[in-house]
C-alpha cells in the first residue's frame, strides 16, 4: 500500500498520546486496531499529517467486570479477546454472540471494540450491541475525563462525537438489574462482509416479565437504529408469540433501510423483523450473574 | 532376475507425489514479478478514470512533473507520437494503452507517472488534473442497442453502433423443422454475470530495456510468454531475437493473465524512452476494474422436445457484454469461442445458435475464467435448460438426463455444432453420482420436509467439455497456431530436464510433466527438472489456459520422451552388442529378448549416449517435439448438490456436494482432486456470492474485496469426489483437461438446488448469484428475478 506521506507518533504512555493529540489537533488522526483506517489511507480515500499510534500505551487492553456487574473494555481490547472471553460468555450473551461475527479472523485479531465504535460505520457491529446495552464511552483528555452514552457518540455516518483533543479510552456497559439475556443476528454474504442486516438484543427480565429490552439495529441506517418502541413493547410483559411479533413489527417499521447491491430496502426491513422475532425467540441465557 | 520398477514408487502416472512447487512457495522461497529488484529499477503507476464515460477536455501533468523524484508522465498523446496510445486486441480490434480522445470505462488507463518509488509515483499520479465532459454510460446490451444509445466506439471508421460483432452456427433449417414437429417446447431465459478471475497476484510488468545491447527483457505476469514476445515484437515493432519474456512464479491466473494490458505496455515504453528498469505492479482495484473480465451473457433459448422426453433440437441467442473494446482473450475463429459446445454430451440431431457481441462502459477484455472460452456460459445454460425441459415434461431430472445422454457405444460422436467427442461413459458417471449422494432418499426427505415447511432441493448438472485447444485448423492467436512443445535433455548422470512451452500459474507443473517423462523413460520424477515461462530457454508455446498444458504440452512431453527412449534404444543395442530389433524395453531399461537378465537401464545408456556411442550416431540424448492434437480432449462430469433454503431470509445452505469427474488418465491424482476442490470452489463463488456489477452510471461495484466477495473456508462447504475413467483415445496417455470442469460445470448444479427446493413457486430463474435478497424475492413474490445490471439503488 501507498499512502499520502505521513508523520508517525507511537507514545508510550496516554498523557503523552494526550500532549500530542494537543500539540497536532485536527491534523492529527489516533490508530488503534486500524482495521478501517488502514484500508482507507491505502485508498487515499483519507490523509492527515500525523498518525498517533496507541498500541505501545500499556494497560488499556483489558476487559474485566466490576462486582455488580459493570463491564469495561480498553481502548486496545481486540475483537479477538472478546470472541474468545469467558467473562462475556458468562455475563453477557448479546456481546459474546457478537464477537464472532466481527468482519473475519485476521480482523478480528487487530481491530478493537472502542475503535470500532469511533470509527462509527452505519455498518458497524459493536454499536448496535452497545446501543442495546445503554453502553457508554470513556473519553480523556488534558483536561480530564467524561462520559459518552454510545446513543450520543455517533453524530452520523463515520462521525463521532469526540472533540479536538480527546482519545476514546474505554467503552463500558452498565450493571444488569435483573436475569441477563440476548443475542446478535447478522446477514453476511461471507464471513468479513459488512451486516445486510445486524439485529441486537438484550434483555434484562425478573421472573417472566421483561424488565429491560433493548433492540438495535445494524446496517439500514444512516447510523444504527435503537428500536425504542419495540423495546417498550417488551418492558413490563412476558414474551410470548404475541409481543414478540408485536416487537418485531416494531422494529422493522424503526429501520430506514435503503435499496442497495446488498438488497432492497423492503426485503431488509423483512430481514429485522425475522431477526427480532428469532433473537427474541433463541435468546441465549447468560451463564451466571 | 532383475527387479522390474514400481511406477507409483519412482513418481510415475497415476503417484500422488507431493508438489516439487510447494516447498519453495510455501516457505516464502518463491520469486513472483514484484520480487525481482533490478539496478537503477524505477516505480510506475497508473492514473486511472474515476467517470465510465467522459471526452477528455484536457491532462494537465505540470505539477507532476513538478514532484521531486518523479522521472516520466507519461500521457495518451505522448503514446501516440511512439504510435502506441492505441494497440491491437486479439480478437482484432483495437484498445486504448492511454485514452487521448474519452474514456470508455471506469480505471481506464489515462496517465502513468514513473518515479523512483511508488508513492511518489502515486503522488505524482494525484497531481494530475484532468477534465472531463460527462456522457451518458452503457451498462448493459439492452442499452448500447437503444436507438438514441451514444456511440461508445466514434474512434472507429465505419462504426455507427455498438455492435461488435454478430455470429451464429448450425444447422437453422433443419432446427426449425424439428421445433415444428415438437410436442412441447421448453424456453429459459438468463443472464449468466460478469465475474473476475481475481488472481491473489495482480498484474504487473517490470520491462529492462538495456539501450547498450538494445535487448529488451520483461518480467512479467503472463500465462502465455511466448506469444507475448510475437506480440511485442509485431506491436512495437521490435525485433524478436531481441526480446526476451521472462514470466516467475506466479500467483494465480485463471485466464485474467492472458491478455495484454496497457500497464505491460506502457512500462515498456517508459523503459525504452528512459533506459532504465521501469516495474510496474499493479494494485487490486486496478485489477478487478480494469483487466480481463469474464461472462456477463444473456441467453435465451429453447428446447424442442418429444413427450417421452427425447430432446429433437435446440436453438438459442447469446447478447454479449464485451465492454468498451472487443478484446476477447479468446484463441478460435469463432467470434464467441466454444460456445457452440453447448448441449453436446446429449444427442441431439439439431441446433442452432446466434451471437451477437456490444460495446459498453465497461471493462475490456474477457476472458476464459477457469474456462475454455465462453465454454463456462454454455454449459452453465446447458444445465439450466435441461433442468427446465425435465420440470416442463414433468419427468425426474435424472431420467430426463439418462434418456438423452450420449450413449458409450455412440463415441465418436458427432454434435450438433460440429464438435466431435472423442470417448466416455456418461451414464456411469451419471450413476455413481446418484448412488453417491442417495438420489431416492433425498427426494423422499425433500418430501417429508416440505410437508413440515422446510424447503430441500437437489440439483444434478452433468456436462462434457471440449479442453486441450487447438488443433492448428481452427485455433490460433494472431495467426499463430495453438500447438504445443516440449524439449528434454538427458545429461550423462541420467537426470533430465524438460523445457515446455506451457507456464503453470498453480496447476502443478513442475511436478506433474516430470511424471509424464517418468511414465515413458523410468527416470525418477525427482531426477527431472521442469523449466519454463522463460522465452530465451524454452521452447514456443501458446501458454497455459483453457486447461490445454496436459492435452499440448503433456502430450509434447511424452511424444519428446519417446524420440528419447528410440535413441536410447540404439545406445542400448551398442551396449549390450545386439541389434536393435533384439532389445526390448520395459519401465526404465532395455533387456535383451530372450534373456530379462541382461539389460541397461536408462541412466547407463545417458552416459553412453555422452561417454561410449556407437559410430555414426551423434552424441548427446536430447531432443523436442510439437504436438498438434488432432481433436481437442471431452472430459465428463456429474455434479449434484443438495440445499436447504430458508424461506424467510432467502439464505441456503449446501446440505452435501458430489462430483463425478472422468478426466481421462489421472497423471497426478491429489493434483487432478485438488484442481477439481478448487474449480468446485469457484463454481460455489458464482452461484453464491461473486460478481462484479455496475450502477447505472457506470460506476464499478465489486472493485475491492469488501464488494468483489470471494469464498473463505468458512463458507465453502465440502465435496464429495468420484472418479470414472476412460482414457482419450487420441491423447499419447490417454489423458483430458481437468482444471476447469468443475468451475464449468459446477456453478448449475448448485443453482438448479436452490430452484429444485422452490419448485412449487413456478419461478423458472434467478439469475446468479443467487443472493438472499434474490431467493428471497423470487419465493415472496413467485416471479424470476433479474440480475442484469445496473443495480438498483434508491
């Protein structure tokens, strides 16, 4: 590959990925897993003046729970790592179905979840898992930290809502309140292909009743589509064939898909609907709380 | 007594013996075009079109040329002052090296920067501005042939439309007699899409003019050096002797590197006009948008048919997408190939079939894909057809193909186009397929399942392919012939190396030639080495494509071992002090007759023929051979694929996948399965996911491998291999082409599943690739599904 010329940073500490991010601003672009960024410089469909890369920052590969359950995954925390976590196969079945249908191994092996979530491609898997989740983004800067819900972190498509200045350091998913399940659904024309259609589900439930849902959606959108209706269709009620049609016909009537090489629009909006109704139907339990 | 040899043991016909090849490629010893670092190398890229159909108001290069580091821009109007902007196809029109007039395409060739890296060259390439008036864009026949459709080819005198080319073969009087007395006439109508070879390497050139010797020696990636040397030597007018092919490893072809492209050619240009090593290679978008593709046909046709099921005749029209230049990478006289070869494994008293060829903005240059030319269209439609006629007379698939199959004691026979099969057993191949796969209990399952809301479905394609061009009579390339050659030298030690013509791109070569060798004169295959793709150290031949190296080159070989082992008789006689009617030859050595006992081996007489000749014979054991085949090799095979399809998603799974293959002798088995794996593989691509299509403004979709979708492991599901053998009558060991049965025939059996398990819909077609959304639509809405480009977008 031949890229524009570029300047390359490796800091190997985060105060000093921060005083470079200060010292380049908006000329200066952050890589992670570079999965995405990777392809786009070598098309030359993107250039900037430096690179700052962040792999060689110590300790932000981790992904660990805290007692009551909240998540929380570094900024350098591999797909790879997530495909192949225990944690999340016993806590959390809507991401541990999710990571494996990242794009494909090799991707899976650099590419991270933060970045992926920064990178904020209306095709992207991980927003949609997060979106369902009520995740969050950690963001740092000079001046300190905030947070970022994942539903105000993509501002649209491939834009995020980071300011000048700041590095996404870690993305966290709040603790459960009740008995965790879920799924994610994806139609791929090949294993690596971007989603014709993501659908994710998580649900949090007490006894029969459904006592949180969420419902997102991947690829028939300018950006990924929270289900809002469908997922108040849930709350408060068992599911049975009836809500669940009911959440299903919801969501596909929240998607905004548009006809494309990957399908039309009407047979996508079909795609969710069969999605919902199946990921609500075969949810997988999480293995312990 | 003397130990006889063990063929098997010593690597002869019918060993498995591993790759010679893969040690070398898979331990990263391998040297492919992009590896050769010459002195003084400079870098070329390429500036390519971003519109499909433009006039070309102006190239401003200034700021290029402004770029430390670059050395050369070079423009379409600087080609033309060395009279090359534009260059001959192979089917005998003319293409564009560098636009000067329009661009015709999307990545068609504008510029080319050479600096003295890559990057610069791509930063030079970026600063040139170009300005371009818009025209409307073709994307299809069904557009170019509109009455107000733009003139694509205005460069050409006496074009006034898009047509490029018309043709039709036949018998038209007696078809149309035969469809008068049918009970019943079957039609099918489909568009088999455009697809890519996508060789992991792409293209790429390095040509070394030396201005001192004025020898010109190219590096390059070609399957055919040869010709390309006669090409190069009659385009640029340079003289032969003083060029030199030079073609590595290489990493794939599968036809694409067939052709000539403008990028080999400009970089021969730039070397000559700066004197130095200009290496050209080129990146993967470049190669999906702009080199050889493949297919993109629509085919409608007919089968005329009697009640009982014997098929009477057939006729049907073939549109061709040949893209912005006629440059067919195809070696027949005939316009599209082997087309004709359709329906030839069944008797069929009559057909008839027409052609018609159309410009449009899209990529040039088509190309056999895993195919000999246009053969992959024919068979695919072949299949459908037969699929359609049986579900259209209501009789089962298999009966409907077993009654009209080419029976054994019919051979040679005669198609109805004019081929003629040399030898087969169809209906075995067709029932060890069936016992294969459990051909009853699958349809009772189909049943059983139906009735619980699943949808299974089976699909059978069985086809004969005519592989192994030419013969000299009606295949040629610029003129020259479709033979084929081989040389080999014995040294005094008794090891060996032969020289072919041929050029593997993967197909095993090296591994596979040195058997033929071992099979005719006993020497170990280890002791054999394979040259070749080198024109200064081998000797003509026409390349390797269209599955023609075993039937050509292979034959060479062994026509070349035999002058060998003839001499070698002689030295034999002188050694053992007999005449030479009194030594007989077994596998590896001569004996005297009458007494097994006393012999020499093969090696012994290699010393001799250096060490201790008789008087009067030359020295030396070498020799070469030019093989002319006299017909071209049928191999047959049968496919069955079993699907499960799921109604609410489109998506369908293969269930199970069995290949018949009789390819003739097997010099290779693991080769021969691997090549089959492979073909299979490709067939699944088509049917499933691989095609390059185009929006309606021409732009190209399926220019990288996120759009342009290639199998992975993960989703290829595994094949079932059988084998059949009957040996071509006419080949000296009895073998056929094998490389590209699979990929011909194998894209129908999985399509004819998928409509097998949506039966009751009355659907007659999708068109490949049966995407989810396709299948999905074609159930939901019980119609046919086009896929014919441009592509819908909202």
């Amino acid at each position: 590959m031949y890229p524009s010329r570029f300047r390359y940073e490796a800091p190997r500490s985060l105060s000093e990925a921060l005083d470079l991010l200060k010292l380049y601003g908006e000329d200066a672009k952050i890589l992670a897993g570079g999965q995405s960024l990777t392809p786009m410089i070598k098309l030359r469909f993107t250039s900037f003046e430096v690179l700052i890369d962040i792999n060689n920052i110590p300790g932000l590969d981790y992904h660990r729970a805290d007692s009551d359950g909240t998540l929380h995954f570094g900024a350098l925390c591999r797909h790879s790592d997530l495909e192949h976590s225990e944690l999340l196969h016993r806590q959390q079945p809507t991401m541990a179905a999710a990571a494996p249908l990242i794009a494909d191994p090799i991707v899976r092996n650099r590419g991270t979840l933060v970045g992926s979530l920064c990178h904020a491609d209306p095709q992207g898997d991980w927003a949609s898992v997060m979106l369902a989740l009520n995740g969050e983004i950690i963001a740092a800067s000079a001046e300190g930290e905030r947070v970022i819900p994942v539903s105000e972190l993509v501002v649209g498509p491939f834009q995020n809502a980071l300011r000048q200045g700041e590095i996404a350091v870690e993305a966290r998913v709040p603790a459960p309140k009740g008995t965790v399940s879920g799924d994610y659904l994806k139609l791929e024309r090949r294993v690596g292909d971007f989603a014709t259609v993501g659908v994710a589900v998580a649900l949090e439930s007490s006894g029969s009743t459904v006592s949180r849902a969420g419902i997102a959606l991947t690829g028939v959108g300018p950006q990924n589509i929270k289900a809002t209706a469908a997922e108040q269709a849930l709350v408060g009620n068992s599911l049975n064939s009836g809500t669940i049609d009911q959440a299903a016909r919801l969501a596909a009537e929240a998607a905004q898909p548009k006809t494309d090489h990957r399908g039309s629009a009407e047979y996508k909006r079909h795609v969710v609907q069969t999605f919902v109704s199946r990921a609500l139907a075969n949810r997988q339990p999480a293995r312990a709380a | 007594m003397a130990q006889a040899l063990d063929e098997i043991k010593i690597g002869g016909l019918g060993s498995s013996r591993k790759r010679v090849e893969d040690d070398r490629f898979l331990r990263g010893k391998g040297n492919y075009t992009d590896d050769f670092k010459l002195t003084g190398m400079l870098h070329m890229e390429i500036l390519r079109s971003p519109v499909a159909h433009a006039r070309i108001k102006s190239v401003d290069t200034t700021k290029a040329w402004q770029i430390p580091g670059v050395h050369m821009v070079l423009t379409g109007e600087m080609a033309a002052q060395h009279n090359l902007a534009w260059m001959p196809t192979l089917s005998y029109d003319t293409q564009a090296v560098l636009a000067t007039d329009k661009v015709r395409f999307q990545g068609q060739e504008i510029a080319c920067v050479v600096a003295d890296d890559p990057y610069i060259a791509k930063d030079g390439c970026e600063a040139i501005e170009v300005e371009y008036e818009p025209l409307p864009a073709i994307v299809n026949p069904e557009q170019a042939l509109a009455s107000d459709a733009p003139l694509i080819r205005d460069d050409k005198v006496g074009q006034n439309d898009n047509v490029c080319y018309r043709w039709e073969v036949g018998d038209r009087e007696g078809t149309e007699r035969a469809f008068a007395q049918a009970d019943k006439i079957s039609t099918l109508r489909l568009h088999y899409p455009r697809s890519h070879p996508s060789p992991i390497e792409c293209c790429g050139s390095i040509a070394d003019y030396n201005p001192a010797t004025t020898k010109l020696t190219v590096y390059m990636t070609t399957q055919a050096p040869h010709i390309i040397r006669s090409a190069v030597a009659l385009v640029a007018e340079l003289p032969e002797h003083m060029i030199r092919i030079i073609s590595p490893d290489i990493g794939g072809g599968f036809g694409n590197k067939v052709p000539v492209y403008p990028g080999y050619v400009a970089s021969i240009l730039c070397s000559i006009l700066l004197g130095r090593p200009v290496k050209w290679i080129e990146d993967k978008t470049g190669n999906l948008t702009s080199t050889g593709f493949a297919r993109d046909m629509y085919i409608e046709g007919q089968l005329a048919l009697r009640n009982d099921g014997k098929i009477l005749a057939t006729r049907f029209h073939a549109d061709t997408d040949n893209g912005a230049f006629f440059s067919d990478a195809q070696p027949s006289k005939f316009k599209i190939g082997l087309f004709h070869s359709a329906f030839g494994c069944y008797d069929i008293p009559y057909g008839y079939q027409t052609a018609q060829g159309t410009y449009t903005n899209k990529a040039p240059g088509g190309v056999a894909y895993r195919c000999s030319f246009r053969i992959t269209e024919a068979m695919f439609f072949q299949e459908r057809m037969i699929r359609a006629a049986a579900f259209d007379l209501g009789m089962d698939q298999a009966e409907f193909r077993r009654m009209n199959l080419v029976k054994d004691d019919d051979f040679p026979h005669r198609t109805p186009f004019g081929f003629l099969l040399d030898s087969g057993q169809y209906e075995k191949c067709l029932d060890v397929a069936l016992d294969a796969i459990g051909y009853q209990d699958f349809l009772r399952e189909k049943e059983e399942a139906r009735s619980r809301g699943r949808r299974l479905g089976i699909g059978i394609s069985t086809m004969s392919e005519p592989l192994g061009a030419g013969n000299s009579r009606e295949y040629d390339i610029i003129g020259i012939k479709m033979f084929d050659a081989a040389e080999l030298r014995v040294h005094p030690s008794g090891k060996a190396i032969l020289k072919i013509g041929a050029k593997t791109q993967g197909q095993g070569h090296e591994t596979t030639f040195a058997q033929i060798v071992t099979h005719e004169l006993g020497i170990p295959a280890p002791d054999i080495v394979v040259e070749h793709g080198d024109t200064d150290n081998t000797p003509y031949g026409m390349g390797t494509y269209a599955s023609r190296s075993t039937p050509t080159a292979g034959a060479a070989t062994a026509m070349v071992s035999r002058k060998i082992r003839a001499k070698a008789r002689k030295l034999a006689a002188h050694l053992l002090e007999v005449s030479e009617e009194d030594v007989e030859w077994e596998l590896g050595r001569f004996y005297v007759r009458g007494a097994h006992d006393r012999g020499v081996t093969i090696q012994d007489c290699a010393m001799a023929a250096y060490s201790n000749m008789p008087d009067g014979l030359e020295p030396g054991l070498e020799n070469n051979a030019y093989y002319d085949p006299p017909n071209l090799t049928w191999p047959f095979a049968a496919y069955i694929v079993t699907v499960e399809v799921d109604p609410e998603t489109g998506v369908w799974d293969v269930l199970r996948m069995v290949a018949v293959d009789d390819c003739g002798v097997r010099i290779n088995p693991m080769i021969v399965e691997g090549q089959i794996m492979g073909g299979m593989t490709e067939a699944y691509a088509m049917a499933n996911m691989q095609f390059i299509t185009f929006d309606a403004d021409g732009n190209c979709v399926g220019s990288n491998y996120m759009d342009y979708l290639l199998p992975t492991a993960w989703e290829t599901p595994g094949f079932e291999l059988h084998e059949v053998t009957t040996a071509s009558p006419h080949h000296p060991i009895g073998a056929k082409g094998v490389g590209e049965c699979a990929a011909v025939g194998g894209p129908a059996a999985f399509v004819n599943a998928v409509m097998d398990a949506i039966d009751d819909t009355g659907v007659r077609n999708i068109d490949m690739p049966l995407l989810p959304d396709r299948v999905w639509e074609a159930i939901t809405y019980k119609r046919d599904v086009s896929g014919a480009p441009p592509v819908k977008t909202d």
